[in-house]
C-alpha cells in the first residue's frame, strides 16, 4: 500500500543535469526537486540522477542519497576505491551536511535540537514516525534563519542520516515542511508547489589528497 496512491512521476527535464564540481574522482550535482536519486522498480520510474548521470560517466556510483522531492548537493564517485573512501566518511559521521527548509508557522526557539527516534511506518510505508521503543537514535539540529507571517526558514543539520528524518523531526516539533506531500497538513501543503527542502552544503575529505572540501549550492526558495 503505497502513502501517494495518486502520484505520478514526472520529473523536471531542465536542467537535465546540473554539475557543481567534478574531477578524476567525484562528481558534485544539484539534484532537482522532483527527480529520483535511484530509479525506482517500475518501468516508468527509471529516469533517475544516477541513470542521467551515467550515461556521460558510466563509471559514476551513488554515495548518500537524497529524497525525491528534496533538491540539492548529491556526490557521486567515479571509481571504486573513492566510492569505498567517501562511503566510509559517511558511515563514520566524518561529512557535514545542512539544509535549508521553509516550514509552515513560527517556531519559537531560535535553535534547538530535535532527538527523536524513528522508524518506518509500515503500513503507511515509505513515511516513517517516531517510536520511542523500537525507533533508532535519530538527531536533528535546526537554526531559524528568518520568519514571515505563515512561515520559518530554518537551516537543517543531521547528526544521523535516517529516512525522512528531517521532514519527520520538523513534523514532530510542529512545523511540517511547506509542500511536503508525505507530512504535511492541508495548509502546509496549498503553499508550495514543492517540498521546501533544499541540502545547501557538503563538505567531505577528497579520497585522493586527503584535502578538505565544501560544496555549496544556492536554494531555489529562498
């Protein structure tokens, strides 16, 4: 049982691919809201970043994914032992990573940290939800950058990398993300076309000189 039985997958075909930064190595590309990471198991699910961006690098591998509706920094590796590098910078929590998001209502606090654990909501799936007994460890700390009259831009930071994690933990201090078509109410919803979340910044450490990196990318809602 599918949370989206009425979707249909449409994805953006400009730009087709949007690449940051690339060398012998890895490739950095602004993912399109929209846009699949991977391709999915129907035959209309197929156009997806990795397949787009194998066909000009077929030796491209995805690191660390990003979730459909949400656009942003993605990394991909170009040969085996970076891919076995950068994965293991991420397994290690050695990677920073901060995202931007538009959130429906004011929020108090101008910074927190949201510790809640989760889990997928099985019948529900793919949506997860909090679950104090069975849910793993997941940690999100959130900074309020500005407010309007129905909305906060705040900036995202996961210490954990669960599923949804920052749309569910956003959802849970009460202020689900504008156009988030799996958590959001009604009002949250009618606001944006879009999901408002955007991953403005990566930094990782090259495979091959060892030398730190960051790598920025301009939210298209903001």
């Amino acid at each position: 049982m599918s949370a989206n039985p009425d979707f249909i997958y449409q994805p953006p075909m400009h730009p087709y691919l949007d690449v940051i930064y690339q060398d012998n190595d890895i490739v950095v590309l602004n993912k399109s809201s929209g846009l699949l990471t991977v391709p999915g198991r129907l035959p209309e699910h197929q156009d997806c970043l990795q397949n787009r961006v194998q066909r000009v690098l077929p030796t491209a591998t995805i690191v660390h994914r990003l979730d459909m509706a949400t656009s942003g920094i993605l990394l991909m590796a170009l040969n085996k032992p970076a891919h076995v590098h950068i994965s293991r910078q991420f397994e290690q929590r050695q990677t920073q990573k901060s995202y931007l998001a538009r959130v429906y209502g004011q929020i108090e606090q101008s910074s927190g940290t949201i510790d809640l654990p989760l889990i997928c909501d099985w019948p529900n799936r793919p949506k997860q939800k909090v679950d104090h007994e069975r849910g793993k460890p997941s940690k999100t700390l959130y900074k309020v950058i500005s407010q309007d009259q129905q909305s906060t831009l705040v900036e995202l930071t996961p210490i954990t990398g669960r599923s949804h994690q920052l749309r569910v933990h956003m959802l849970a201090l009460g202020h689900p993300i504008l156009g988030d078509r799996l958590y959001a109410h009604h009002k949250a919803l009618t606001v944006s076309p879009r999901l408002q979340l955007h991953a403005q910044m990566l930094t990782i450490t090259h495979p091959v000189t060892n030398k730190a990196m960051k790598f920025t990318c301009t939210s298209p809602f903001t």
